[in-house]
C-alpha cells in the first residue's frame, strides 16, 4: 500500500513558525509536498497558478519542496496574522476567486475566539502554535482533508441531483405538452367520429326512403297486377327485389351501428315471453334455411320463459346470428337452443354446421367493417358490421357473447344475459 502524501501549503511570515510545522510534520512522518509563502499576497500567487496539475517534488527531511511548478494543493496551514493581511480577510478573498480549499488556521495563545471566527467563515480546524505536537497537527490535516473531500463528493452528488431534476422537469414539461397535443387530437378524432357517425346516420336514413320505394313496386309487379309478366320479367323483377332486400339490409345496419355509436340507441325493458320471441323469429327466417335446404331446429327448455328485457333487441341479436349462421352454412342444419344458467341469467346459442371460424379471426369477426374473408372476391358479401352490432346490444343489456368454432367444422355463438335487466 503506497503511502500516503499530500500538498500543502504553509503561509506564515515567521520562519520559526514555519521551522516548527516542518518539524513537527516529519516527526508525525507525514510525507507532503510543502510549499511556503510569507504573506497573504504570494499565498494568492501560488494558489491562482496551480493549474490542478501534482509535480514532481524533491524530498528534504521527510517532507518535499516544490520547484517553480504549480501544484493542486490539498489544505492550507494559514498564520492568523499576516504582515499584508488578517486571515478573515484572506479567507474572503479566496472565496471570491473561487478557491475552495480546506484552512487550518495557526493561531497565537489566547487567540482562540479570533480562531473560532475563522471557523465560521470556512476555515475546517484552527491549531494554537504553542501547543503544536506532530500527532494532533497530523491528525487535524488528515481529518480537514478528509472532511473536505466528503464535502467536495456530496456537492457533486448534489449538483448531478440538481441537474437530473433539471432534466426531469424538462422531461416532464415534454411530457405535458405532448400530452396536452394528444388530448387536442383526440377531440379532433372525435369531433371527426361524430361526423361520420352522424354522416352515416343522415345517409342511411335518406337511403332507405327510396329503396323502401324500390322494393314496394317490385312488389306489386311480381303480383302480376293488372298485366301478368312474362318469364324473364319475372326473374328480372325478382333480383331486384332480392338485391334491394339485400340492400336495405345493409342500410339498417348501417344506420343501428351509427345509433349505438352516438349513444342514441334507448333499451326500453318489458315483460314478454322468450319461447314466443325466438318461435316466431324462427319462422320469419326459415324460408332463408329452406331455400337452402337447410334444417332449422329449436331447442327451448325454459322453466319460466318471461324476461324483462328489450325483446326487439333480442330479436336484432336472434336474426343477426341466425342469418350469419345461414349465411355460411351450405348443408346440413343451424340450430337455435334456449336455457337457463340460473334464477337470473339466461343463454341463447345458435348453433351451426358450417364453414367455421379459425382461431385468428375470432377477435376480427367481432370488429366493425371486419369479416374472417376481407378480399374482394369474398363468397358471403355483407357490410361486417353484424356481429359488432350484436356484441354491442349483448353489451347494452348487460350480457356477454362468446364463440365456440373450428374452421369447418361449424360455429356456436353463445349470448348470456340477465333475465331482467338492470335499470
């Protein structure tokens, strides 16, 4: 372990003073680069020149003395009473220039108060020369050096603080303004949301006046009133019809996707009797399922069969999932089961023997605009907004939907809801 060695520099004007420090530091056998100086004037001199640079040094007696170089010194030994200067006034003028080193004061007998003084205007320790030994003289350097360098570590702690908080708060101040651009984005996202949702109800709306018009004449010419059509009239007639139903269809949805995103769409609960909803919704599709050849069956095994709930959108729900279920099933049957979970909660499954679902696209199904087929030479046209209708009137009732499927090997669509909603 090297040993350990220090800079200091002594300013006394009194030579025997400075004899009796040098002594005292050998007999302590503590090795130092010694520099002296005899007033306040030249003590500045060699502190201004040092340059934070060590140097080589020659040893004499235990201790070393510089050679014309500047030295980065680590404690100054400072004679209270100078011929230029006093020590307070000293003290003062290295902090004006910005030189931070720690002072032990030398002090003459009865000076103690004077010393105290020093202490408070920086000095680290004060020694009366009298009483001068090699221990407590070696003792005091390595304790002011010690403690300066602690002081030195904790303002540099403090100053990285100062600046990582610096940096933080700018940080923060980003972070604000680009919170406060975020938030001026959203509200230009959803004044443009509301536009198009208001947009796609104005157009739904408008457009279901005319093809309501189309499909009644089709209508009455397919009743062959009061000239009968010949064959190819009569196709002709029927796809428009056909497609004009489709149409509406699609317009209807349109227009209830556009009511549920502007929160327009009001559930009005009542009293009614399941059995009879699903029966009849049944029926009304049943010819889709016949022109197939599909088989439709019903499963209802309610033991108290009235809800209070909103029967037209259960309704919505049941001829949405049955006419996707009809939709992609080419042969053999689509199945409609009714029960109850508990006292409060009932589930409705439509069942199917279809083309199925793949797991990746089970989430997609239920997004709006999405179908598991998004190409344009798709087999099943729509708008995609079937199943992202019915989540959200699951939703509105307080239920939940979920999907059991394989790819080709049908799909089970499950709706569980309370048996009387919750107002």
């Amino acid at each position: 372990m090297s040993e350990e060695q220090f800079s200091i520099l002594l300013v006394d004007d009194d030579e025997v003073d400075r004899m009796t420090v040098k002594r005292a530091l050998k007999k302590a056998g503590l090795t130092a680069n010694l520099m002296e100086a005899k007033n306040g004037e030249d003590a500045i001199a060699k502190l201004k020149v040092r340059d934070n640079n060590l140097v080589a040094v020659s040893k004499t007696n235990g201790f070393s003395s510089a050679i014309n170089q500047p030295i980065n010194f680590d404690l100054i030994l400072l004679d209270y009473l100078l011929p230029d200067i006093d020590g307070l006034h000293l003290i003062a003028k290295l902090k004006a220039l910005n030189l931070d080193f720690p002072i032990i004061v030398l002090t003459g007998q009865g000076d103690e108060e004077i010393a105290v003084e020093m202490m408070k205007a920086g000095a680290a320790d004060y020694l009366v020369k009298s009483k001068i030994e090699p221990d407590n003289l070696a003792k005091a350097i390595r304790n002011a050096i010690r403690l300066h360098k602690a002081e030195q570590e904790v303002e540099l702690a403090n100053q990285r603080l100062r600046a990582s908080n610096e940096l933080l708060l700018l940080k923060n101040q980003e972070l604000e303004r680009q919170q406060q651009q975020i938030k001026l984005q959203n509200i230009q996202l959803q004044e443009a949301y509301n536009l198009k949702s208001e947009f796609l109800a104005t157009m739904s709306h408008e457009l279901r006046t005319p093809m309501n018009a189309i499909l009644g004449f089709s209508q009455l010419l397919l009743r062959q009133y009061p000239e009968p059509l010949s064959e190819q009239q009569q196709n002709l007639v029927q796809r428009i019809f056909n497609n004009g139903k489709n149409l509406l269809d699609m317009i209807n949805e349109m227009l209830d996707f556009s009511k549920i995103e502007a929160g327009k769409l009001e559930l009005k609960p009542q009293k009614f009797e399941l059995n009879y909803l699903i029966k009849l919704t049944v029926e009304e599709l049943r010819s889709l399922a016949i022109q197939k050849q599909l088989e439709l069956i019903t499963d209802i095994n309610l033991t108290d069969p009235y809800l209070i709930q909103d029967s037209n959108l259960i309704k919505r729900i049941l001829i949405n999932l049955l006419s996707n279920a009809i939709k992609f099933t080419e042969s053999g049957k689509v199945t409609v089961k009714a029960g109850e979970i508990d006292g409060d909660k009932i589930a409705i499954s439509v069942s199917d023997t279809g083309i199925g679902i793949a797991p990746e696209d089970r989430d997609k199904i239920f997004q709006a605009f999405r179908q598991a087929d998004q190409t344009f030479t798709r087999q099943h046209p729509g708008t995609g907004l079937g199943l992202a209708i019915t989540q959200s009137l699951v939703k509105m009732m307080g239920g939940e939907i979920s999907l059991d499927s394989n790819l080709g090997q049908g799909a089970t669509f499950t709706v569980e809801i309370p048996r009387k909603y919750d107002v």
